[in-house]
C-alpha cells in the first residue's frame, strides 16, 4: 500500500503517518518527490483497509499496490530514479557505457583495454576478479589480485569499476575495490547475496536470471530495496530459450516493459544476449532505441586468446564504432552517450 501526502503536508504530519505505520508492525518507505511525499507501507497490510490511513492528519490518499513488488514499483515511486556513481548518473537522458574485459588477466591487459574503452566514449569499467563458469575447470579469476588491478585502473583513469561478486561473505571485500557491485545472473536468486548486497548500501547492478521472468527480477530487486539500499539498476542480459542460433534470446521487449513497471534504470547487455560479437553492434543499437539507460560490452585486445567469452568480445576499434552508432541513435531518441 502507498500513502500520498497533501501537497502541502508538514514535516510533524508525515512524521506522524511513518509513526503510525510502525506502531501496527509495518515498514514505512519514503519517497520524497518535487510535488509531495508517498509513504509505502511494507509487509502483510492486507487486514488494514485504505480508509484507514486516509483520516491521518496531512494524507490525501491511500491506495494499494497490486503488484507483488512494492518498492520497485512506479506505483510508490512514479519518477525515474538516478544511480549516482563517483561522478556518473545512471538513469538521466544520458546513455552510459560500461566496457571492459569479461576476466581481469593481467595487468598489461587490463590497462590497455580500460585506456581503449574511455577514449572510444565509456564511462564505466567492468572486469570479472570472480567468476563463476559452467566448467570448474574453466578459468575462475584472479580474485583477490583482479580486484587490486581494478582499483589501479580505476585511480589511474578515473573510471568507476562495475565487478560481479558471488557470495554474501565476499560482499565487504568487493565493495572496498569497486564501485557498483554486480549480481550475475546465475545468483539471481541467491537471496542470501542479495540481503548482504542491500545492507551494504553500495550501487548494485542485479542481472535478469537466465530463465528468470520479469516479475522474479522484479521481485529479486525488491530484496535489494527492502533493506533500504535504494541504488539498484536491473540488466537485462539475455534469457535460455529453444533458440540455438545464439548464446540467449536477447530480450529487448524487457526493456520497454520494465520502464513501465519500475522506476530502477535499465542497462542492456548484448555481448551476454548474443554471445557473437558480430551482433552486439545491432544488440546495442536496438536497446538503446528501446530506452535502455546504459550498455554494458565486453572489450578485449586479444579475443581469440580470451580467459573467457572471448567469442563475443569486441576489439577496440569495433567497440569505438559500436559507441559511435548507438550515440546516434540516442540522438535520434532525444538522448545522449
């Protein structure tokens, strides 16, 4: 249930509302807007009927949100929420770029493509220090020491680092290297990760699961706000369906859709959505077209000899193009890169 406050409600009268929602066993959310304040009320208020928070001194209206997901919900948050990240505002009129390799390898390797990626136009690093694989036997990261490589090149070209971490114990570690914090798709639903990551109250970018719908999403990020970590941005990667023509089906119809049902900004990933770096250009364009708030590519120098996902990593110069023709179909949006 959200509560909207009189325009000109005082600062005692919404103090009093929260007050009251909490004497009856709820959690009262603030949502302070340019226009007035909407209170949601958090857990099971389904015996407490509308009316009765409406004879509250300075309340307008009560109203119920139908969907499972409340503070994700535009229904308690009607405008876009901005993610701001040292310097960087993710869900403005700007499209943002993260690029970056899918596995720090080296440090050679890691300051070259970070150096490639912020002359070509991104305005965020991402690089892997833990992955988690299919294979066991695959490489599985530098950990600790892809972290300290990620925190050099962030110090020495002033890019925000986005990394993925894996497990709720990894939470404080991650978050002293980077700056957005990465659920993968495979921890969705580790909800053990998604309480650590929203007490920690570091930006989170939390990916679509691979045969997740949008309401799980949806729901999985309602997790990450409930313990009042707000900055969260949804992704959508790519989902496992019949088709074989490509790593997953690139879901641009999630994009849309989610930006009609949550205020949280939308990054679209097509190195994950197509797996073939000769479809993440057109990927990228389409999402952009779409309204996605920001891309994030995987760039490296050396794909054919890539740790990992060398297969749908671009090079250098085609990530500098794919900059190049999404920027103009973000103009053609009335939006910029």
């Amino acid at each position: 249930m959200i509560i909207v406050m009189k325009h000109h409600a005082t600062a005692d009268e919404i103090a009093g509302v929260v007050a009251h929602i909490e004497s009856l066993g709820f959690q009262a959310h603030l949502s302070s807007g340019e226009e007035r304040t909407i209170i949601g009320v958090i857990g099971d208020e389904r015996p407490i009927e509308p009316e009765h928070f409406e004879l509250l001194p300075g309340v307008e209206r009560a109203v119920r949100i139908l969907h499972p997901f409340k503070l994700a919900s535009r229904d308690f948050h009607p405008d876009d929420s901005v993610v701001k990240i040292n310097g960087v505002s993710v869900g403005t009129q700007q499209v943002i770029v993260m690029a970056g390799p899918c596995s720090v390898e080296s440090r050679e390797q890691l300051m070259e493509t970070a150096a490639a990626v912020k002359e070509a136009g991104a305005h965020v690093l991402r690089g892997g220090a833990y992955k988690p694989r299919t294979s066991p036997y695959a490489f599985q990261g530098l950990g600790l020491k892809g972290l300290e490589l990620l925190r050099e090149a962030r110090d020495e070209l002033h890019l925000p680092v986005i990394t993925e971490v894996m497990s709720p114990q990894d939470v404080t570690l991650v978050a002293q290297y980077a700056d957005i914090l990465q659920i993968g798709a495979r921890n969705m639903q580790n909800f053990a990760l998604l309480h650590a990551v929203g007490e920690i109250q570091k930006p989170v970018m939390l990916k679509r699961g691979l045969m997740a719908t949008i309401e799980e999403l949806l729901m999985a990020a309602e997790y990450i706000l409930s313990h009042g970590n707000t900055r969260v941005m949804l992704c959508e990667r790519g989902i496992r369906t019949f088709e074989t023509a490509t790593r997953n089906t690139f879901d641009i119809n999630a994009i849309p859709v989610l930006k009609s049902l949550t205020h949280l900004p939308i990054i679209a990933d097509p190195s994950h959505g197509t797996g073939k770096w000769e479809l993440g250009t057109p990927s990228a364009r389409a999402a952009v077209a779409a309204g996605a708030d920001g891309l994030i590519v995987e760039v490296h120098g050396d794909p054919a000899h890539a740790l990992s996902d060398g297969a749908q990593s671009l090079k250098p110069d085609k990530f500098a193009a794919m900059v190049a023709e999404a920027r103009r179909v973000a103009q053609a949006v009335g939006r910029t890169i």
